[in-house]
C-alpha cells in the first residue's frame, strides 16, 4: 500500500472490501469509479489498492451494495433489494430511452411482459455505463437478468394457473413444504408471487414425485395446463426450465445476492444464458406463447 502523500488521522474499518482514511489536509485524487476528480480529506480505498480511490458518493453506493450482500437476508430478499437498487439507478427518461433502444435493437423482447421488458432495459443500461471494475456494481445488472426471468415466469405460468386453480381446494397443498409457496399464491393472487427459488422447487416436484402428480390438486391443474402447450416438453423435462433455473440461481442469483463479486464477465455469461440466442428466457417465450395460442382454440 502507498498512501497518499498526506498524514493519515485516523483509519476507519474496513467495510467488505471499502476502507475510509482521513487526512490532515485535502487531498486531490480522481475517483476511479467515477472518473471525476475530487479534493477532500476523506477518501476510500478499494480492496487496500490506493489506485483506486473512491469518493464520498461511490463509497456510499458500493456500500449499500455490499451491506445488502454482506446481510443475512436470504437469497430471494436479498435478491429483490438489489433489483430495486438497479431500478432506482437510472432516471426515469432515461429507463424509458433504454426500453426504446432495446425495442429497436431486438424484436424479440415486444414478446416480454412490461416488467420483464423494464428489468432488461435497465440491466443493459447500467451494464453499458460501468468499467470492467469495481466488481460489486455489476450485481444489481445481474440481478435484474434474473427478475426479468422471475417476472415473465409469473406472468407466463403461475397467473395463468392461479387462474386456474381459482375453483380447487389447494388448502392440503398449501401445507405441502415442496409447493405450499406456489399453492398459497394460487390461492390468493393478490399475495407476493413466488421467487425463482420457490418456483423451481415446485417445478422440481412435478418433474420428480409420481406420487403427488396423481395426489396433488395444484399439481394436477398444472398438468392439465401445460398439456396445452406444444412446448410444454422444455418445461417438464428435467434438462429443460428447471436445468435453466438452478445454472441462473446457483451461478448468478445467488452469488450476485451475497457476498460474492460478480464483475462484467459474469454479467455477459448471465446475459448470454437469460437472453443470448439460445437464451432460457426465449425458450420460455416459445413454450408459454404455444400454451397461450391452443388453449385460444
């Protein structure tokens, strides 16, 4: 470490990978997230490598970023905070700017839901803003890749059975550890929809149990449901949506949730398995919008 030529008055904790120093006197330093140049005696150093100095207003971003990491929220909360600090990110226009240019730059996202459409838009606009470093930043874009992904997963799958289940006893199942989470929103769709978690957890015992596809109510409307589709075959099948979940939970979801850096190499290996030309959430679109177009005959 090689400080700036100043006297240090006092040394702060470190914070995560953040370490505040006071000086004597002001000191001027350019801030490497930023990029703008600063005077002040209270300057932060990134994991203890003095060339790179963050500001007082990048210190208490990436802070926040690494307070919700560093919680003991679990994955799905942890996951929502992040969303909201990626929404919160950008203003309003200019959100609205990125919707327009991802429309223009890709037809296939006019298929998304609303929400699903915002969260991408506004992964892609932060992704295009930030350098290679500091790796914290690019979590919430990570995790917006994967709400878009939870969002058209409720819009596509478990409304449409909550609608469907809206006449069937699910009171047994709502007991059930495995799918309680996604039988209590059938049960009540003005709950909070289930995360991507709960939802593969679902999907896993549909795929798994024999038992309970002839002995569970929600089950067996699921069944009924996705025997529409024509690509209902992705969705049950074990290699299908649920290998896509668990690569996007356990590789990205929860990594970006916690402690771990995720950085831009991570960001577009998300990228690529949520929306690249293969992505898991295009397959989603081809098996719901299917399912959408028999069951209109």
């Amino acid at each position: 470490m090689e400080p700036v030529p100043s006297v240090v008055t006092k040394t702060y904790p470190c914070r995560g990978p953040l370490q505040q120093f006071r000086f004597a006197e002001s000191t001027s330093f350019k801030c490497f997230r930023c990029g703008q140049t600063k005077v002040s005696k209270l300057l932060t150093v990134y994991r203890q490598d003095w060339l790179r100095k963050l500001c007082n207003g990048c210190y208490g971003r990436l802070l926040s970023l690494y307070e919700i990491k560093a919680g003991t929220s679990k994955d799905d909360q942890a996951a929502d905070d992040l969303a909201k600090v990626l929404l919160s990110s950008i203003e309003l226009d200019s959100r609205r700017q990125a919707e327009r240019l991802l429309r223009a730059s890709d037809k296939r996202v006019d298929n998304l839901c609303a929400e699903g459409l915002r969260f991408i838009a506004t992964a892609e606009h932060v992704a295009s803003q930030l350098d290679a470093a500091p790796q914290l930043e690019w979590s919430p874009a990570v995790i917006g890749l994967c709400k878009a992904v939870e969002v058209e997963i409720v819009s596509r799958i478990l409304r449409p059975l909550a609608a469907a289940s809206a006449n069937v006893d699910l009171m047994p199942d709502s007991k059930d550890k495995d799918i309680g989470r996604v039988a209590s929103y059938c049960q009540d769709p003005t709950k909070k929809p289930p995360e991507l978690g709960s939802f593969a957890h679902f999907l896993q015992t549909v795929i798994h149990s024999e038992q309970r596809r002839t002995t569970s109510p929600l089950i067996c409307t699921f069944l009924h449901q996705s025997s529409k589709w024509t690509g209902s075959q992705w969705v049950l099948l074990p290699t299908g949506l649920l290998r896509a979940l668990q690569v996007l939970t356990t590789s990205f979801r929860n990594r970006a949730a916690h402690i771990d850096e995720l950085g831009r190499d991570d960001y577009f290996a998300c990228r690529e398995h949520v929306i690249g030309p293969q992505g898991m959430l295009w397959n989603l679109v081809v098996a719901a919008e299917m399912g959408r177009h028999q069951s209109g005959h």
